[in-house]
C-alpha cells in the first residue's frame, strides 16, 4: 500500500544516510520547517483559525502571556512532549527534530508580525485565499521534512510512532492519515477549552492535513529525493 510505503521510508534511523543525498534532506528538513512555519503566520492574519497542533499551543500559551514570549513557550512544551516521545519511541528523533522545536515558535511569531505589516488590512477573500494557501504549504513542508528522514517535530511523531506500531481500534487496524485526524481532534477540543477559539480553518485542516501530507508525499517528497522512478517503486 502506498501509505504503508509513505511509514517504511522513514523507519530508518534519523539521521542515518550515505552522504550522499544529506544536503539535499538537509535542505529539505530546513525548507519544511520555515515553510511550516510561515504558514502558521498566514492561518493567523487569515483570522479563520491555526493548525490543530498550533491551536492547542497558542490556547494553552494564553494562560502564560504576561510571562514570557510565544517562541520561548512554544520550546518549551515542545521540550516536555520530546522526553516523553524519546521513552514510547525515540527512533522519529533527529536533527529535524530539534530544527522544529529551537525555530517553529519564533519563526511563527516573525512570519505573523512580518505579514500583519505587509498587509494591515485584508478582505473576506484574501483571508480566504490565505487560509487556502496556508493549508497547502503547511502538508507541502510537512511532507517534505517526513520525507528528509533526519527525524519530525515532536508532535508530528505521535501520528508516525501510532501508524508504525499499528495502532488499531476493537482489532481495526487505523491508517495514519486518520491517527493524524484523530490526534488534531484532540488538540482543537484541548485548544478550544483554554480559550483559543477554533475556526472554519481549524476544522478544515484537521479533516484534511493528513490525507494532504500523505499526496505531498507521494507525488513530489519522494520523487525529488529518491528520483522519479525510483520514487514510485519505493
């Protein structure tokens, strides 16, 4: 099956490669990150509601806002969730891993700042258009930084570390896109309760982010790593 190909290509361990190719994963895991990132600042500026994973962060960073900065906190629940990735399954962390955690926060934070003085006023459709592209190159970066095989961001290893272990409901196997559904529920509802208000953004990317991330992955990650053909027989 084509997803159980999109988890065998990231089983090796991260950050183990030939030399080979490792400037190109490495490009590959920095473009993911910063592309990931910036759209987050789109979702934000789009007013139509962030990421699920983003939606928990920034809800529960409410509770912290007079304390400290958005990147400072961001790093430091990314920092908790990694301990306790690192005992279930430790085989997902890698360089990426860590380029995710010390940038995200703070790219998020620029990307928004930068986007808000670029564009002080938006209109119905322009938001529109952005949540739109924000989505796109949200699973485009996500697909590319799975793919790089030099570890993912802590929360994105929850969705792969389940798929890997076969996770499975009253004997049903459940495929990773819907694992990834099932876990951005989880973090729109935990969001949602800490005051972060979810919008029609919210709800579209947790529908839709892994089933996106996973095409991504097929038609452009692993051709332009592994080359065209080589990319269809993995």
């Amino acid at each position: 099956m084509k997803e159980e190909r999109f988890i065998a290509s990231i089983k090796r361990s991260p950050g183990k490669t030939d030399g080979k190719d490792l400037l190109k994963r490495l490009s590959m895991t920095v473009i993911g990150v910063i592309v990931c990132s910036f759209s987050v600042g789109l979702f934000n500026i789009s007013a139509f509601g962030v990421d699920p994973f983003q939606c928990f962060a920034q809800g529960s960073y409410l509770l912290f806002l007079k304390y400290l900065g958005y990147g400072t906190y961001y790093l430091i629940i990314s920092i908790i969730m990694l301990v306790g990735i690192f005992i279930w399954d430790k085989h997902f962390i890698g360089i990426a891993t860590f380029i995710n955690m010390f940038f995200t926060g703070y790219i998020v934070d620029f990307s928004y700042r930068f986007l808000i003085s670029v564009l002080p006023s938006v209109t119905l459709f322009q938001r529109f258009l952005m949540l739109l592209g924000a989505l796109v190159i949200m699973c485009f970066g996500s697909a590319l930084y799975y793919t790089a095989d030099l570890g993912v961001s802590v929360y994105d290893a929850i969705s792969l570390i389940s798929a890997k272990k076969k996770l499975n409901i009253k004997n049903h196997i459940i495929s990773f896109k819907w694992i990834r559904v099932i876990n951005d529920l989880i973090c729109v509802a935990l969001g949602t309760l800490f005051g972060k208000i979810p919008g029609i953004g919210t709800i579209i990317t947790a529908f839709f982010m892994g089933p996106l991330i996973t095409v991504f992955n097929q038609k452009i990650a692993e051709p332009f790593l592994y080359g065209k053909s080589k990319g269809k027989e993995k």
